[in-house]
C-alpha cells in the first residue's frame, strides 16, 4: 500500500494510522495451549498434556486451531498486567500505534503521551480533513461521536490532554481513567475459564493506579488513597450508564449461542429453507441447531452415475456437520473440534432420479453438549441410523460457514477434499427443521407441508 501511495505521489498528503494489534494477548489458550481455541469452551476435558504431546506435529497446520498457553500471554503484554479479555487493565487494551502524515506534521520520530483511545481515530481523520461529523447518514440520525481528536497532539508533544476520561468493560472486568488516574476492577473466573458460574460483582476487588507515574499498572494505591478510589469507581458508574454498558452481563462462550445468550436471532420460527448456490453463510445467519432436536432435508435429484458429493455441511474440519453423497450413498459426518467424529451411511445406494434425502437427529437433553441418535431416511423409508457421541454446545466454527450443494473451505468430513467436492446431481432446495417442527411421522416432506409453510410465512 506504501509504495502504490508512493507511486500516485500522495504518500506525504496521506494520513496513515498503523494499529499495532486490537487488544492484549489472548489468555483463552489454558495453562498448557489448546489443540482447537473452541475446545476451552467445549471441552476442555480433551485438552491434556498427553493428548496435545500426540499431536504436536499437528500444531499450525490444517489439522489444528491451535492456541498458545497462558505464560506466553503474559509475556506478550509484559510490561502490564493481565491479557485481552480483561479490559479493566492496560495488557487487555493497550498497543503501540504509529502515525504517519509528513505534510500534516512536522515532528518526525518523535513520542506522544497523551492518553487518547482507538474511538479518537475517527474524529482525527474528521479534523484532518476539515469535515464534519456527520449528523445524517442514509436518512438515520447519528450518534455523536464519542471520541476526541488527536490532531492538537501532533504539532506539541506537550499539550495537555483532551480526551481525559474514557470507561472500559467487557464480561463485566471494568475500568475508568480519567485525569491521568486509573480505577479497575478484574471480575470472577480467569480469562481461560471461559464457561460456568461467575461469582457475585460485589466480590469484585478494585485496584486504585497513579498512571502518570506508575504507567504499567503496577503499584496499586487503593489502601492508601480509598476516597480517590469511591470518586472514580462512581464516574465509572456515570459513564457506564451514559454508554449504555448496563446491565452488566459477565456470561463469556455462552454469548456465542443465541439460545443460551437470549438474543434476538437472525433466522425467525422453527424452519430456514436453503437453496442451491447459497454460500459463506456466517453461523448466526443459520437457524440454530445446537443443543436440540433437528432434521436435515434434501430435495434432490440424483445422477444416473453413482451419486457423490456434498448437499450441505456448516463449519469445517474443526468443528460441524455434513450431509452428503459418498461412493454413491447417503452420508451424515459430525465433526467433533476435529477431536472427535462420528459418521452415518446409509445401506443401500441412492437410486437415480428425483428423491427426497433426510437427516433426524433426535437430541438426547439433559444439559448441553449432549449426544444424539441420528437416522437416515431417502422418500420416508429408513436407510440407516447412528450414535453421535457428542455435540457442540455453544458454535461450530469461529470461521467456517454453511453451503448448500458443496463445501467450500476446510472439509468436514475427510471422505472429499477441500476443492471438487460439489454434489454431482442437483440440488434443489435443502430445509432445516428444529424442536417441533422436525417431527415428521411419515419422514417426508410433501408438497402440501410445503405449501402451508410458505403459507404461513407470508
């Protein structure tokens, strides 16, 4: 990008901000290091010394999604304390950032040390080039914007600080600076423990910080100044409820599954009809099937030759599921964090022409994360049934996404190969069904179902 701006001669009329990484270093990883980031969340039973010793050969390469061990997050944030996640503290929040703007300013190499936050980035720019913030965009009112330019910083280094109070919080870990001082408070479990009860706020310790002295949090002053600690834990209590952080929620993977978080969804009632050439379907976009009872069903029409190929499949190699044709039969393959899978084959071919495929998986409940008993049926007549041993709670993937008719990045299933893996006949619509409306006591989905569901979502 440097040289293209060099190039077009407009390099030293650019602003540039390089943003040295988003947060801390991340502490999800455990005190040992993960094989799959997902699995801290949804099992980390599976994640032991010796299992991780097994397949040590397998870290940074397509077979992992592997994350570094607690220690080496620690040493990435030294000198501050804590990591991301934990915003209340600077190694949760705090990155270097370059500036780069030779015909704005005249300062060349030098530090600034104004306290200022990544919501100033925007009101510079704004500045910089003598714009307003916007109070309409599209028809819709805007929010001011929170933020406080950083242009006066440029020209003097020593200008006194204009954006001097500024609140944090994520998973109810909290923060406030204002005026050069700190007042922060680390909430319940540790940032590797990231499913479970979390104890109650009032538990909750406040630390008091002198950052114009003390910048790397390190000497904490809540003993020997308490009333400078009351003041700014209640401008912290005022800012949150100014921005809206009330009220605190301290759940952390559970947020990741709309059931569990109980947030609206994408996808409206018990049935998401999917067709052909719809793909990179981000996992909230896909009708929940986690932790529940559910059917997989395919209108299909299967080639003369022996039918291959993937119907539809959600997440990859690290975690989903797949419905899809293999050495001419019917298949269903639940991918287990790439730790664990489970497969499901029909017994008999799928014969040519136009037939209905589909998958029930009865849930077992009693919790989440449980197993599932899992039939085939092709036109109502069962083909084949199954044991999934365990399921996902919380998501599927962090990346991957849901296809219809092939599946197109990291496979799920090792049966076809990351490229050339779309399903060799046609399909035409593929529906998913949960809870109730999965129950079919013939196992088909006929025209006239068909017909009163388009009726009733009009």
């Amino acid at each position: 990008m440097i040289d293209s701006l060099k190039d077009l001669g407009i390099l030293d009329d650019t602003l540039i901000y390089y943003i040295i990484g988003d947060n801390g270093a991340s502490a999800e990883g455990t005190l040992i290091g993960s094989l799959n980031e997902q699995a801290v969340g949804e099992a980390p039973d599976l994640m032991t010394p010796d299992f991780l010793i097994a397949h040590i050969d397998d870290l940074g390469t397509e077979r992992s999604l592997n994350h570094y061990a607690v220690p080496w997050a620690h040493a990435m944030n030294t000198p501050y304390q804590w990591t991301k996640q934990v915003a209340s503290h600077f190694g949760g929040t705090r990155n270097g950032m370059i500036v780069h703007w030779p015909s704005g300013i005249k300062a060349k190499g030098e530090l600034r040390h104004q306290f200022h936050h990544v919501i100033d980035v925007a009101p510079t720019v704004l500045e910089a080039a003598k714009l307003p913030q916007p109070t309409m965009v599209n028809g819709v009112m805007q929010e001011p914007l929170h933020g406080v330019s950083m242009l006066y910083s440029f020209a003097d280094g020593g200008a006194a600080e204009r954006h001097i109070t500024q609140y944090f919080e994520m998973l109810c870990n909290r923060g406030i600076y204002h005026n050069g001082w700190t007042a922060v408070t680390r909430h319940g479990n540790l940032p590797w423990v990231v499913v479970g009860a979390q104890p109650p706020l009032k538990e909750d310790v406040w630390e008091l910080y002198d950052t114009t002295k003390d910048w790397s949090q390190s000497r904490d002053l809540a003993k020997q100044m308490p009333e400078k600690l009351v003041d700014l834990q209640r401008l912290f209590e005022l800012e949150a409820s100014k921005y809206n952080v009330f009220p605190l929620d301290d759940r952390k993977a559970e947020r990741a599954n709309p059931d569990l978080a109980g947030r609206p969804q994408v996808v409206r009632g018990s049935t998401q009809l999917l067709f052909p050439g719809m793909r990179r379907i981000q996992e909230n976009a896909v009708i929940n099937t986690k932790n529940k009872s559910h059917a997989v069903t395919a209108d299909l029409e299967i080639p003369a030759s022996s039918a291959n190929g993937v119907i539809v499949a959600q997440g990859g190699n690290m975690g989903g599921w797949s419905l899809y044709a293999h050495e001419g039969r019917l298949k269903y393959f639940y991918n287990f964090l790439g730790i664990l899978t489970f497969g499901v084959t029909a017994a008999s071919p799928l014969p040519a022409g136009a037939h209905q495929a589909r998958m029930e998986f009865a849930y077992d409940g009693g919790g989440i994360g449980k197993g599932a008993n899992v039939t085939l049926y092709v036109d109502g007549t069962k083909v084949g049934e199954g044991r999934v041993g365990r399921t996902h709670a919380l998501f599927f993937s962090l990346d991957e996404t849901l296809e219809v008719g092939l599946d197109v990045g990291e496979p799920v299933s090792p049966d076809y190969r990351a490229r050339d893996n779309a399903f060799n006949g046609k399909v035409k619509w593929v529906r998913i069904d949960i809870d109730a409306a999965a129950k079919d006591v013939d196992h088909f989905l006929g025209a006239d179902e068909r017909f009163n569901l388009m009726m009733l979502r009009q």
